[in-house]
C-alpha cells in the first residue's frame, strides 16, 4: 500500500524543481527529491520541500503567478482583455478590480513574455524577426497581408508590436519597432 501512495505522490510532484541554487539538485526535475510538505491558503496551494536541502517552496514558484494574489482565471481574464486592446482602466472596470492591479499584472506579463522569447532566441539561435515571419506563415498569413489588416484597422504584426512598445512606428522593411530590433 505505501508503493501505490509514493508512485501518485512522485507523480504529483515529478513536474517540479528545486529553485534553492545551492542545491545538488537545483534546477532537476523528477528526480524524486521533491515532496509534498503542506497546503496552504484560501486555494489550499502545495507547499513543497526538496529532500536534498530542505528548502521549502511554493507550487507557484517560478511562474508567472508567483506572488500575485489575484485569482488565475481573473489574471487571464485581465491579459486577455488587455491583448483585445482595451485600456487599462477599461479592463480595471470589466474584470472589477483596481487599476493598479491591471497595470502591475500586464508588467509581470510583459517581463514573462520578454524572458521566455530572449530565453528560447538564444537556446535556438533565431532572430526574432525570423520567428515572427515563421509564426505568422505557419498561422496562413502572409507578411503583407497581415499588414494590410493592421492598416485595415485588424490584428496585425503592427498591432501586436503595438500592444507591447506602445505608439512607436514599426516600417514596413524593418517589421520591428527599435526596442526590439
């Protein structure tokens, strides 16, 4: 009977790391070494803890929802709002909460996206421009017509640069604004 409790309990935890750099097993996943410690809070969320170095951890921990107090499914409603080009303070008053909050998840959001692209860019060796081009072939899009949509007044590469640098030109032969070049 324990044999049948440790394999659902590997299981539970075999997607998880340990974040505590000093550790042997710092940055392993399914080593085993991960257990569950506790729960906690109003979501009852998995405290966890590294055998190795006893570094104790929450579940959300080295996500983009770590430390943020608001709800998941209200933060994804908020980006989504965001991402259909509403104002922050629109999207404050549709998803009810304050602006501050709006604002503080769409900078946690931005910096997220940021470290994912620059992380895998370097881990393949693409050029950004490159991945966008691909991206949007893959999606049936050719580059100009996606660009006559944005000027057509629909979604676009100009608007999605747009949604992220703010009112900067993006040319058409340079397909970046300058911050992302």
């Amino acid at each position: 009977m324990i044999y049948k409790i440790c394999m659902v309990f590997t299981a539970e935890t075999a997607g998880f790391f340990c974040p505590n750099e000093k550790c042997p097993d710092y940055g392993k996943r399914g080593t085993g070494n991960i257990m569950l410690y506790n729960r906690y809070g109003r979501d009852n969320r998995r405290l966890l803890k590294c055998r190795t170095c006893n570094f104790r951890f929450s579940e959300r921990r080295n996500t983009f929802f770590f430390g943020l107090h608001t709800e998941e499914s209200k933060i994804k409603e908020v980006i989504a709002y965001l991402l259909d080009g509403k104002s922050f303070r629109e999207t404050a008053v549709d998803a009810g909460i304050d602006k501050d909050t709006v604002l503080r998840i769409w900078k946690r959001f931005v910096a997220y996206c940021e470290e994912s692209v620059d992380g895998l860019l370097k881990e393949f060796n693409i050029r950004l421009e490159d991945l966008i081009t691909l991206l949007y072939q893959r999606g049936g899009h050719s580059r100009r017509s996606s660009d006559a949509a944005a000027s057509a007044g629909g979604r676009g590469p100009g608007d999605f640069w747009g949604t992220f640098c703010g009112d900067e030109e993006i040319g058409p032969e340079e397909g970046l604004c300058g911050e992302h070049k």
